[in-house]
C-alpha cells in the first residue's frame, strides 16, 4: 500500500513531465479560425491569474460569452484539489450587431480577446486544466461547437 503523501507526490510529478502542459497551442488549432493561448500571472503564494488570449483569423467572429446556446464562448474548469476559480471569466467588450446568418443580434470578437480567470491555488507549483467551447462564423460559414482542452503550470 501506498500513503497519500506519495500517492500526491508521485501524481504531482507526473503532471511537470507531461508534454501537453506546455503552453503552446493546442495541436487541434491548427487549421482552426480561432487560436487560443494560455499563460498565468502569480497574483501571491494562494492567487494566480488565469490569462487566455483569442487570436482570430481576419474575417472570422469569435461569438461571444454573453449570447446563448450554442452560440456562447464558454469556459469550464473542473473541480481540482490543486486551484479552485474565484468568480466569473471576464474578457474583452464584444460587438453586438445584427447576425444575418441566425437572424438576432449576436455579440461576437474579431480579431482577438482576451480573457482573465483569478485562481485560488494550494501550492506554490499548481497544475491547471480547463477547457473552452467555442463557434466561429466567417460569412454563411459557421463552424460547429468546438471544444478545445487546456492545461498549464502555474508557478
């Protein structure tokens, strides 16, 4: 049997060794209209901010946090022993205007947005994962709900 502490030890060690923790873009993005990129900032040894930028491809909409359904920018952090959130994403004004493609106004991003997310963590080295959902439209083109995982380290 193994104790808790080197079960913890032995699963926080594994997390600084795996590849996807970098904070490059995720290999699914490649061909993607939308680009995102993670960092963090060190607000105290229990605060960290959560940094999340949108680079958008010209012609392209990031549809935007304040609309609904599936037309919503979405963040989703599960539950972790090593961060937990402290309140809402909060990011870039967006342009409502009238959207052709679903008949209403829509609130949407070009070009890029930015979006921040406090943490309240328990270690100096925190491992964070989330994931954001997202649609795109560039004219009548309207992309699916996109899912995209991330995960980083924040020291």
């Amino acid at each position: 049997m193994f104790s808790i502490h080197q079960v913890r030890k032995a699963c926080l060690t594994a997390f600084l060794f795996i590849p996807s923790l970098n904070t490059s873009p995720v290999s699914a993005q490649e061909t993607s209209p939308v680009k995102f990129s993670f960092s963090s900032q060190r607000i105290s040894s229990k605060e960290a901010t959560l940094i999340i930028t949108a680079e958008i491809k010209p012609g392209w909409k990031l549809y935007s946090t304040e609309n609904q359904g599936l037309m919503k920018l979405g963040f989703n952090y599960p539950a972790s022993s090593f961060s937990t959130p402290i309140g809402a994403t909060t990011g870039t004004l967006s342009i409502t205007n009238h959207d052709p493609n679903w008949n209403m106004p829509l609130s949407y991003y070009q070009n890029s947005a930015n979006f921040t997310q406090r943490l309240r963590t328990k270690t100096a080295l925190t491992f964070f994962r989330g994931e954001i959902t997202y649609t795109a439209s560039k004219g009548s083109e309207i992309l699916a709900p996109v899912t995209i995982p991330f995960s980083l380290m924040i020291r």
